[in-house]
C-alpha cells in the first residue's frame, strides 16, 4: 500500500503507511518484509522531498535485500536511489544508478522493467544536455510499453519526450505530448504526475511569454502538490510562480514567494507558515486551464 500511495504522489499517506510497515517487520524480526517496507518509506520520502530520509531508508533497505538474495528488490532500490540523485541535481549518479538497475532487470529477464529503466537513463541523459541519446532510449521504451499496452508507462514516457523537445527548443512539440500524458495522468488519478504535467505547461507558457496562463498552471500544481504533501515540488512552483509575477510588476508577492520556496526545500514536515503561503496562492485571481490533446 505504501509504494502504490508513493507511486501515485500520496506522499503523507505513503510516508505514515511506510513508517507502520517497519514498525511491525522490525517488531517481528522480518527482514524480508522490512526490505520492502524501507524501501516503499524511501519512495514516500522523496516524492515529499524528505531526500536525506529518503537516501538512508533505501540504503538500508538495500543492504538487507543484499544480504537475502532479493533479486527483485535491488534494481527497485537502484531506481529509489536514482530518483534521489536526480531531486538532488546529480545527474551522472542517476544515470549510474539506472544503467545497473537496467542490468538487474535484464538478468531478471523483465521486459516491462527494462523498458523503464531506459526511460530513467533517458531522464538523466536530458539532464546532461545528451539529447539524441535520450530520445533514442526513450523511444525504445516507448515500443515496449506499446507493445504490452501499458497506457500510464506510455505517458510517462511521452513527459520524457516532452522534456526532451522543450530543452531542444520545440515548444509546440512539448506542449502537445505533455497535455496528451495529462489526459492520461488525470484518468488514472495520478495526482503527483498531473501536478507535475500542470508545472510543465506552466513552464512552457511562460517560455513563451503569456504570464497569466503559466500561473494559472503553477497555481494549479500548487493546489495538488500541497495535497500530497511533495514540498520540493511546492519550492518549484513557488520559484515559477515568482518569475511570473515579477514579469507583472507583482515585487512584494514575488519577494514572498521566493522566500516561500527556500522555506519549503528546507521542509521535513508539514510546516503551518507554508499553509499560509498555499491559501494566498490558491486566492490568485487566476482561472485553471484545462488539459487538452492539441495546442491552441
């Protein structure tokens, strides 16, 4: 239950599910489950942004999985460790991480699992300005996801494609595979994916210049960030957010933004003065704007 919460953004759900799961594994000398159990709590740390709790509950829960042979559990950590690395900026130990996870599963003979390793090899190539090889890497995940029939993997990997063509300069390309990967996202009530895809928009509308839609978007992946409880991805927003409002001569709320996002990377926990700081965001007198197949 905790991993599928992390894996669908519920990161205080996912987070006290974790912490119960140890508990009793722990309490019952089960060290299997409490593999498992680290992990999952990992996963639920970082979609919160809790990355230092995050980075030691997967290495423990690592460490015992060695130590028993889980074959399954060690590329589940890899990719745990990954994500970390790439909350954290670090590109080059991300991709490290997801080519040995990749070599796990190919051991394991998992398709589906290899296929999503390569699109976090790709997420990471992105992030060091290696383009064309992330492109390719994802388009080969792409074809086994289709293959299979995998819709939600298929939207994962069209926000990689996604990130890909805005980096390159192709807005309107962008644009259009992040709103069709929201459709999806939506659908299957992944919250902390459609938040993310909202971010994206944003991102792209403001590269463009038209302010009052990028914040229309942040506001939106405010709301569902704030809800999860994911505050690095509340410090993105708020750092977006004030770009914009500086564009619109908006200083003091801008001003207060940024100090709102310094404020939120440095979070561990539920923290009231951030609270505060969603509700004036959330009374912006800004429109949500919807998701839609295709650019206007």
């Amino acid at each position: 239950m905790a991993e599928l919460g992390a894996n669908a953004g519920e990161a205080r759900l996912a987070t006290r599910w974790a912490d119960e799961a140890t508990a009793l594994f722990r309490s019952e000398g089960d060290e299997r489950g409490l593999a498992a159990a680290l992990l999952a709590s990992g996963s639920a740390f970082c979609n919160e942004g809790s990355l230092d709790a995050a980075e030691r509950a997967i290495v423990e829960g690592l460490q015992i999985a060695q130590r028993f042979g889980e074959t399954t559990l060690i590329p589940r950590g890899l990719h745990f460790q990954s994500m970390v690395a790439i909350r954290r900026g670090d590109h080059r130990r991300a991709e490290q991480l997801s080519r040995q996870e990749l070599a796990a599963w190919q051991a394991l003979g998992s398709r589906r699992r290899q296929a999503s390793a390569l699109r976090h090899i790709a997420v990471a190539l992105q992030h060091q300005g290696d383009l064309e090889h992330a492109k390719q890497l994802c388009d080969q995940a792409l074809v086994v996801w289709q293959d299979v029939g995998d819709s939600a993997a298929i939207a994962h990997g069209q926000t990689t494609l996604a990130d890909i063509a805005r980096v390159a300069g192709d807005l309107d390309g962008a644009l259009n595979l992040y709103r069709q990967a929201g459709v999806e996202f939506r659908a299957i009530g992944d919250r902390r994916c459609t938040a993310s895809t909202y971010k994206n928009l944003a991102v792209i509308c403001a590269a463009r210049g038209d302010h009052a839609r990028s914040t229309a978007h942040f506001i939106e992946a405010v709301r569902l960030r704030h809800e999860l409880g994911d505050y690095a991805g509340l410090a993105e927003c708020f750092d977006g957010l004030a770009e914009n409002l500086a564009a619109e001569t908006r200083a003091a709320d801008a001003t207060m933004l940024l100090a709102a996002a310094d404020q939120a990377r440095a979070a561990q926990g539920p923290d009231a003065s951030l609270d505060k700081v969603v509700e004036r965001v959330l009374a912006f007198d800004q429109v949500p704007v919807p998701f839609r197949a295709q650019p206007n």
